[in-house]
C-alpha cells in the first residue's frame, strides 16, 4: 500500500519513561509490514509540532511535566485541539495523559496546567499504584481479536503512578478494570477515549502486548488521512498473543 503516515512523537527526550518510545516502534513496523510508509518527526521543548496523522505522548515525572506545560501552553496547544478534534489519533501514556487533560496537582498542592483536550483532571495521591493491569475494553471502541475459539477484548499493560485521574461524564474510559488500579484505585476505570485519542496509564510498551489495539490506531490514522475505510490484512501476531495472554494468566485471569 503506498500510502504514507506522518507521525509525531511529542517531547521524546523530556517524556520518556519505562519505554514508552517502543510504542513508536512499534506503531512504525505494523504499518510497515502492511506496505505503509512512515514518517516520524518530533516535537520536544522549544520545537514546533506539525500536523500529522498520529501522535503519541510518554510519561515523565513532575519535574519533567511542569517544563513540558509551560512549553506547551499555546499555539502547540491550539495545534493539537484543532487535531484532535478533527479525529487525528493519539495515543498518550501517564504523563503524556495528564497533560492534555485539564491539570495535574502535584503531591505538593502545586498545579500543572494541562492542554485542556480532555476533560480529565489529576490529583497526587498518597500512594504509589504500581503492578500489571488487566483491563475490559469499552466496548464503544469495537477492539477485538478472535484467537482461536476466544474472543479477546482485554488490554495488558503496566502501571507506574501517584496520580489519581477522574474523568468528566463526556470523556469515557478506555475499559474497566481487572485487576491493578487505572486511572485513580477507585472507580474500576483505566484509560479515557475521546474521539479518535485513547490515554492510558500502561507503560512500555502498551501496542507490543497489545497488537489489536496498534491495528485501531493505524487504522484510524488512514481512515482520518484518505477518508477511506480500510480493513488491514493480518499478521502472524503469535507472539504477540502468546504475551498478552500470559500475562493474563500470570494475573491468575484465563
């Protein structure tokens, strides 16, 4: 398919921890191994971003967030509202999550202005939610995988978080939640969607152990591009599957 993607990975020397980047990575090679060319720009302090047809936003710590707020506050703001209200797709991972939600209050009362894109907001916790988390997708989205005689509908990841995030009533989640914490150890949610943006607080790399969920979001991302509907011919994802299901299995969830 000689089709190119442009993608945007936003601040990847500021935010990137645990191995967010691999989401790149691996959004690139799935589109590639389909015939898709890509493109990868970035974005980070003092750079402009440029509109693309996929973004992708890592996690970072406070410090690391407060620089990227007061770098983001503006045009690059406006970019990415314009973007992502005109379906781009985007993919944002702790961090990266909290900033385009409305603010992140850090453990010390300080707040951190967000990008407002999502109607979401963050407040420090006491505790450190850390561990596997298993997740039921929303069905809204219609992520699924059939792998033999099962029909997989959940999503695998690693959390690494203070934040408690709470999500307004027209921002859903991404999925409920299985086993870990998700966005705040309270309401069972993990994630938010909106439009064509999924967020999550799974870390390194999310797409790996989630091949279903890397095939939405290139598939979005040409659908948005061409205005076309496309179906994606599939791959041989066996190992893939082979991780995600044993962490299913590892969380004691068959």
């Amino acid at each position: 398919m000689d089709q190119e993607l442009i993608l945007t990975h936003l601040y990847p020397k500021t935010m990137n921890t645990y191995g967010d980047q691999g989401n790149v990575l691996v959004f690139k090679k799935r589109a590639e191994w389909r015939g898709f060319k890509i493109k990868i720009l970035t974005a980070d302090l003092d750079e402009p971003i440029k509109k693309s047809d996929f973004y992708f936003f890592g996690g970072g710590q406070d410090q690391e967030q407060s620089l990227v707020s007061k770098d983001l506050i503006g045009l690059k703001t406006e970019l990415l509202k314009a973007e992502a209200e005109n379906f781009k797709p985007m993919l944002l991972i702790c961090g990266g999550y909290q900033l385009l939600g409305e603010y992140y209050q850090t453990a010390d009362n300080k707040k951190i202005v967000g990008a407002g894109i999502l109607a979401i907001r963050t407040i420090a916790g006491p505790k450190r939610m850390i561990g596997d988390i298993v997740l039921n997708l929303n069905p809204v989205l219609g992520i699924s995988e059939q792998i033999n005689d099962k029909k997989i509908t959940t999503v695998v990841g690693f959390e690494n978080h203070s934040g408690k995030t709470y999500l307004d009533k027209n921002i859903k989640p991404l999925g409920q939640i299985v086993k870990g914490y998700g966005n705040n150890g309270e309401d069972k949610t993990e994630g938010a969607c909106y439009k064509n943006i999924i967020g999550s607080y799974g870390h390194g790399s999310l797409l790996a152990k989630n091949p279903h969920l890397a095939d939405y979001l290139i598939k979005k991302a040409f659908e948005v591009k061409t205005g076309e509907k496309i179906e994606l011919e599939n791959l041989d994802d066996s190992l893939e599957w082979q991780a995600h299901l044993s962490r299913l299995n590892y969380s004691n969830l068959k």
